[in-house]
C-alpha cells in the first residue's frame, strides 16, 4: 500500500503537470500512462521498492540543418512528446531494460563495458557505450531495471535514440552520481554512446536538446564545451503552431547518405587545412571553389556553401527570436529549407527517385502556407522522415485534414515546446 501511495503522489505533483501542461485530459491521459509503465514495470521485474519515474522529451530542430558535425551553430527545442522510464537500483551491476514494443529484454554488466562488434545497431550497444564513456569520464556506474514507454515515433525526427541515449544517462546520474552531471556532459556521453558503440554517425545536437529543455541556441565552437542559451519563443502567442508532419519512410537503410553530408564537408574544410568548415575562411573558401571542385566535384562545393550560410542564419534566427521579430525569424525558417534543398540536397536519396515524400509535402505546404506568414523546412536529417511547419492557428485544422489526406491519419503531429529536458519525475 505504501508504495501504490507513492507513485499516486508522484502522479499528482506539481513536476508531473509542469511536462503536461493544465490540460485536463492530457493530465488523465498520462496518469493513465504511468499507471501501466508501473504496471508493465511489476510485471517485468516484480514488486520493488522504491521505484523511480524519469522522463525525457523528444527535440524539435528549428535552425542549423547540418551545421552540428561541423561545430556550427543550431536552434531547437524541446517538443511535449516523452520517453518515460519505471526505474529500481540494483546491486549487483545488471542492467536489464524492458523498452515497450520490444519483444525482448536489453541486458548488460556494468563489470563489461567493452565494445562488442555484434550489439552494433542495438540499444544494448548504447547501454555498454553509455556505461563504458561514464567509466572513462570518472562517473560513477551501476545496475537497475526500467520498462520504458516513449510517445516518440521512430523515424519522426523527433530524436527518439537521442531521448533513449539522454533517459540512460540521466537515470545513472540521478542512480549513482547525485545529479551531478550537467547537461553538456549527458549529451556528450550520449553521442560517444551512438558514434562509437551504436556505430551511427552524429553531431551533438539532438542529445543536447533532449537534456536541457525549452528552446536553445547551441554554439559547437568548443565541441568539448558548447555553449548553450536558452531562448523565449511562444508560439501561441505569435498566434502559430508547430507541425511536424511524417511523410513516410525509413532512415533504416540512409546511414550512408548522413555520412556522405558529413565526409563531403570535412573533405572541403581539410583540402583547407581544417578538420571541419568552421574552422575555415568563408573568403578564403569561395577563392579556392575552382581547385576544390576538381578535386571533391560540385556536390561537396554544394554542401560546404549550405554550411556557410546555415551557420549565420541560426545565429540570425536566434536573434530574432530574442528580440520578438517573428517575421524575421520565419522568414529564416524558409530561407533554411531552402538551401537545404538547393545546396544541402537531402530531401530525397538519389538512388530511390521515385520517392520523394519530402518535396511533396514541402510542395503542399507551400500551396497551404505561402503569404500567410507561416514557414515549412526539412526536417532532421532529411533523405526521409518529415518537414515541419510553422502554421497560422487559422489554418491549423485545414492544414492537418489536408496533409493527412495524402500522407495518412496521424502523419500530421502537432506538437508544444517542453521546458524541461531530462528529468526525475519522482
């Protein structure tokens, strides 16, 4: 009976409405979620006490495509949708983990951190990377079971790895290091965890956006120290809101092309001299275009002008936001769609050109939105997955019947910016 009190304590607290909002269904839908975590967590792992709740929220990019990597500048946010955890200590350095949807369980010991070549592409894979960077660092690590719920789609460019990798994390700082580690450094481990155990490619982004909440503007100057801003931005009372609209598609088989935006602009930045485009003289690049496309072709030369470009306008984004010019900032909404389209190029795989799912819903939005003073963008990592649009509140339902009349029910998510990033609910 204690510990049903204690969980129905947690459920009512004033942390549990501040991720929900005041919403009176939302606030019972999610009870009624945490309810069966805990209920799934029982079945999984038996009774124990105390058991934990954390929450991790999925991260919208607003600026910067493709500008991380490169140690550029980004904008985004935090976005309502969650990844929450049940979560007991263990004594004896097991981690076992119960993701919902999965037919089986993740385990790992803590006492074996070693990259194994055969978890590669496996969530086991972030767990040993998670534990194996902590160690390196001088974090303390040890065992616990979860069973995990996530609202997060898979392939919708919200960062559901990036809220896995962040939700890991967090709950070993709260488990075994008092809180102490901050949000840069949870980022920090999430992407070593991805880059060399998941073995996928990644800037720092989406893990530094799902760690710290609200809307952020990341500089990746210093990638060992990124400085991090939060920024105002309220969308209602700009009188929009967010989409994200899932186009269709699976980034299950485009690693190759993410790695080919990254590989082509290091080429650029080391014909240079440099290890990454920030590091080099936009002057000085545009001088050297004639020697640098013998040498990488245009596509490379495409990519690195995208960088140029993409890297000022977060920063002019940002300042938009700040100052409360949202015409400025939308008009920069548009402008960085469509240099990813003519410069980044990855709205479609080349080798499957039939599927375009990208640059028709960009085309739709387009019909629906322009003039309005709304804006619509690639999404993420592009290739496949989503767009997102900035839509008028008087266009919101049009815009949703309409985009889910081509892409399907539920393709079109409307969504709200989350001020808080990776939590203990309780």
């Amino acid at each position: 009976m204690r510990q049903k009190e204690k969980r129905e304590a947690v459920f009512s607290s004033d942390s549990f409405i501040s991720l929900y909002g005041k919403s009176q269904t939302r606030f019972q839908k999610e009870q009624e979620r945490y309810h069966e975590i805990a209920r799934q967590f029982r079945k999984s792992f038996g009774e124990k006490d105390p058991v934990l709740f954390f929450s991790v929220p999925g991260r919208t990019e607003i600026g910067g495509n493709h500008t991380d990597h490169q140690n550029g500048c980004v904008v985004a946010a935090a976005v309502d949708l969650d990844i929450v955890a049940a979560v007991a200590k263990r004594e004896d350095g097991i981690i076992r983990f119960y993701s919902e949807g999965f037919s089986e369980m993740d385990q790992i010991d803590t006492g074996d951190t070693q990259i194994r070549e055969e978890e590669k592409g496996t969530s086991a894979a972030l767990l040993r990377g998670i534990c194996h960077r902590m160690v390196q660092l001088g974090y303390s690590i040890g065992g616990f079971d979860a069973y995990s719920s996530s609202q997060i789609p898979r392939g919708s460019g919200l960062s559901s790895s990036a809220a896995f990798e962040v939700l890991v994390v967090t709950i070993l700082n709260h488990l075994y290091n008092y809180g102490k580690i901050d949000v840069a450094a949870t980022a920090a481990i999430s992407q070593y965890a991805e880059n060399c155990f998941f073995g996928k490619p990644c800037g720092l982004m989406d893990q530094m956006a799902c760690a710290a909440g609200g809307v952020v503007g990341i500089d990746f100057k210093d990638p060992l120290h990124p400085a991090l801003e939060k920024i105002p931005f309220r969308l209602q009372e700009d009188g929009y809101t967010l989409f994200i609209v899932h186009t269709g598609g699976s980034h299950a088989d485009l690693t190759g092309e993410y790695q080919a935006i990254q590989q082509e602009m290091k080429q650029v930045a080391q014909e240079m001299g440099r290890q990454v485009l920030r590091e080099c003289k936009e002057e000085v690049f545009y001088r050297k275009i004639p020697e640098l496309r013998k040498k990488l072709g245009d596509r490379a030369i495409l990519r690195a002008i995208h960088f140029f470009n993409e890297n000022k306008r977060a920063t002019e984004e940002k300042e938009a936001l700040q100052r409360k010019d949202s015409s400025a900032f939308y008009n920069l909404v548009l402008q960085s769609g469509q240099s990813s389209y003519q410069y980044l190029q990855n709205l479609y795989a080349c080798r499957y050109p039939k599927q375009q799912s990208i640059p028709l819903a960009l085309a739709l939005s387009e019909r629906l939105l322009a003039g309005t003073g709304g804006a619509w963008r690639v999404h993420g990592g592009g290739f496949a997955g989503t767009i997102q649009a900035f839509v008028p509140l008087s266009l919101s339902q049009r815009y949703r019947q309409e985009m889910e009349t081509v892409f399907g029910k539920g393709s079109c998510m409307e969504l709200s910016i989350r001020e808080q990033g990776g939590v203990l609910v309780g």
